[in-house]
C-alpha cells in the first residue's frame, strides 16, 4: 500500500542474495503509486486497494510462467540467504507438496502464538504437516493452483489462507510447516485493521458456505461464534464481527465446493478437524 518503502527496500535486498536467484520478482502496488524499484524487479500499480486477495492475484497473472510462487509481506525480511534453495529442495523431493508455510518472527525471534498455523502452539518449532499456513511467508505450487484456483477475490482479507488450504487438501495436495524457512516481521495484532472483526466473521461465514459439508457448517459457526463471545471484550468489536456475520450470509462469496468428509478425516488426524 505504499507505507513502508524502506522495508519494502530492506526486503528486495534479502531476496536479491539468495544463493538460488527467484526467477521472476513481482511487486503490486495496492492502489498506490510505487517507489522506485531495483533493476529487474516488474511493478505493478492498481488504481484501487483490491485487498490481499485481490493483490495476490494480480501478482499470479504475472508469474503463470514459474513452478513455485512465494508470497512475502512488504515489511518482512529473509534473515537467511538459503530460503529460496530449501524451497527448492522441498518441491523437487515432494511431487505431491502443494503449500510450504514460513514461520514468522520478530526481530528478538519471537513466534507469536497466531502464527503457528496448528492447535498445541507452544513450540513454534515443530513442524510438519498443516491444514492451514502464514500470509505473511509462503510458497504455493504453481500445478496445484492450476488445479484448485487462485485467491478469493470475495475475501479481501483474513482466512484465505484457510480457504487455499482447504481446497489443496481436498484435492490430494500437502500443506507443510517448515519452521526453519524464517521470515521475520514486526510484532502486530490483527485488530489493528479498523474492519477486522467485520471482515473475520464474514469470511468465516464465507469459509463454512463455500467447503464444509452442510452437516459441519453450524458446528464450525457455532464454535467460532462461542468462542469469540468468551474472548471478547470490546463491545464496539463484537457489534462490527455480528454484522460480519449477518453479511457472510446475504453476499456473493464464490461457488460452493463441499469438501469430501475424506479430506475432513485426514484434516482431523492432523489435529485440526475443520470446525475449530
């Protein structure tokens, strides 16, 4: 979005040594005019902010031509300068790998619970197979989105990961976390974005309408609307997250795909069946 030029500057730096160099380098500017770019590095500027979703997806069009695509937020740093070739590794060793999860940390190397993308988060540094992945630092298969679509443009942002997770798994692909793949990223809360708590309930309505089976979608909604009574202790917040509510079920969100109760039984063996 264009507020941060000098991390933007900082991370560009960190991909540019890596000892296996990235094909193509892409940066969309989300309704802003850009800063000057490296040489070699392709900008993109949009008219208007299309959201992380929408941005991604801008970004894909420019990058069909490549195996591999690795998402980084703009104020992320790559400390290690070996990233892109473990990556490397891990598709060339992994037909079936769809979806590789960086972990995040701050500067002192704190993993902030949220980001670790499984239940029992205490130690950040166990990783393995996933049902969901970090925004901030990622890599996706360019076969397995051939197969399962891009973004979703509706979502905006918050949970299009889990929505891009649900669907790789359903179609026979791996979600993995690899916690030595670091990016390290400014310590933050997802409230500090004035319409999170609008947007987070409608996009768990927006998640539960398009992939779970009719059986599981009170159960997943339910939970969460429990959950986020008990936690909550800003009024105004919940008033914004019942409104999402109510808007996950009047608005356009995408074909509805239901996804097999075979995936939802590989999903709860790895410890996250798909309501909580």
């Amino acid at each position: 979005m264009g507020t941060r030029p000098k991390e933007l500057a900082e991370l560009l730096v960190s991909v540019e040594v890596q000892t296996v160099k990235a094909a193509k380098v892409v940066v969309v500017g989300n309704g802003c005019v850009l800063p000057e770019l490296p040489a070699g590095v392709e900008g993109v500027e949009l008219a208007y902010n299309l959201g992380v979703t929408g941005g991604r997806n801008v970004a894909l069009d420019h990058l069909r031509d490549v195996d591999v695509v690795i998402d980084l937020d703009d104020d992320g740093l790559l400390v290690d300068d070996d990233v892109l070739a473990r990556i490397t590794a891990l598709y060339e060793d992994d037909h079936q790998l769809g979806i590789v999860s960086f972990r995040i940390a701050d500067e002192t190397g704190l993993t902030q619970r949220r980001h670790v993308p499984r239940l029992r988060a205490g130690d950040p540094m166990r990783g393995g197979e996933v049902t969901s992945f970090l925004g901030g630092g990622h890599a996706l298969s360019s076969k397995m989105l051939e197969q399962v679509g891009d973004w979703p443009d509706s979502f905006f942002f918050a949970h299009e990961e889990t929505d891009m997770a649900w669907r790789a798994l359903d179609a026979g692909w791996r979600v993995l976390y690899v916690p030595e793949l670091l990016l390290q990223h400014p310590r933050t809360s997802p409230t500090r974005h004035s319409f999170f708590y609008r947007v987070n309930a409608r996009n768990r309505v927006y998640l539960a309408r398009r992939h779970l089976p009719a059986l599981l979608v009170p159960v997943y909604l339910g939970v969460w609307t429990v959950l986020t009574v008990a936690r909550s202790r800003d009024v105004a917040g919940l008033k914004a997250w019942f409104a999402g509510f109510a808007e996950g079920w009047r608005t356009p969100c995408g074909r509805r795909r239901p996804m097999r109760w075979h995936t939802v039984w590989s999903m709860t063996k790895l410890g996250r069946p798909p309501i909580i």
